[in-house]
C-alpha cells in the first residue's frame, strides 16, 4: 500500500501519517482525497469495521456459552445484550454511507475536514481493537466465575464509546460539528 501517495499528503501536517496508519491496517484502503474513491474508500473501511465486530460477537458468544455449559444462566441477558449492541454498533456502521452529506460530492476536501475524518476512523478502529482486552478479561472472569459483572461493564464501555465516535463521524460527515 505505500506505492499509493499523493504529493499533496506532504504540504498536510500529519494528514499522511493519519492516512498511512489507516491503510496499513485496512486492506484496499487507499483514502478519501480523490472525490471518485470516496465512496469506495468509506465502504471498504466500514465493511472492515463491521468483520472486526462480527468477530468480537462470536467470541462473547463462545464466552455465553461456556457460562450456559458450566450452567451458570445469571448473566445470559447480560450477554445477549452485549451482542445486541454489537448487532446495533454494526448496523450504525453499515448504514453511516448513506449519511455522508457533502463530504462525498465535494470537488476538494478541506484538508482540515479530512484529518478529522481520518482521526475518527483511527479512533473507530483503535476502539474495536481494544475490545479485545476487554473481552480477554471477560473470558477470564467467567472461567474463574469471579468479576463477571465488572468485565461485561468493560465491554460495554468500549461499545459507548465506539457509539459516541460513529455520533462524532456522523456530524461531522453532515456539516454539523
């Protein structure tokens, strides 16, 4: 992916190193400075997203059914919460395409509003991400049957904080922030 630059990236504080994360960690991710690309960039981030939390909602899965297994049924609603706001969180994400306002019809992107674009998709990713730890302490504290309630409040916080984030993106795609 580092064939794939723009010379404009250099005359951009930290715009190219924002960009450069991004496509190091989302295959096909190339950005949205070209108005043609936009759409096809914002797609492939979202549809990124969206496997990543398919992934994370099959592993609090396995987690509820471990606890099913050992006969523990007290946290099964907990639980099937947690993979509702999963299911919710992804459909905000697969739907925020079509909320995009002017950002997709512009001519020139405001160099401004694209770092800010850029620093909530690395912030969207870097939140998803660390759901992993989250759900690590989790799978612990229901194999030792101890802190559960914590643990799930843990992987919940990082589910409001990717909400408040999608809210963020939302606002600024559509003029409003």
């Amino acid at each position: 992916m580092e064939e794939v630059k723009d010379l404009r990236l250099d005359n951009r504080q930290g715009l190219g190193a924002k960009l450069q994360q991004l496509m190091k960690k989302i295959p096909g991710f190339e950005g949205y400075l070209d108005r043609e690309q936009r759409r096809k960039a914002d797609s492939i981030h979202r549809d990124y997203l969206t496997k990543l939390l398919s992934t994370k909602k099959r592993t609090i899965q396995d987690i509820a059914a471990g606890l099913l297994e050992g006969g523990d049924l007290s946290h099964m609603t907990a639980m099937d919460s947690l993979t509702n706001n999963i299911d919710r969180v992804s459909n905000r994400i697969r739907s925020a395409g079509s909320a995009g306002g002017n950002f997709f019809s512009m001519v020139d992107v405001d160099t401004e509003l694209l770092d800010r674009i850029y620093e909530y998709d690395l912030a969207l990713l870097g939140e998803i991400e660390a759901m992993d730890e989250k759900l690590a302490t989790l799978n612990n504290a229901c194999d030792t049957n101890d802190n559960i309630k914590p643990a799930i409040a843990g992987v919940k916080g990082v589910l409001l904080e990717i909400d408040g984030s999608l809210d963020g993106r939302e606002k600024l795609l559509k003029g409003l922030e």
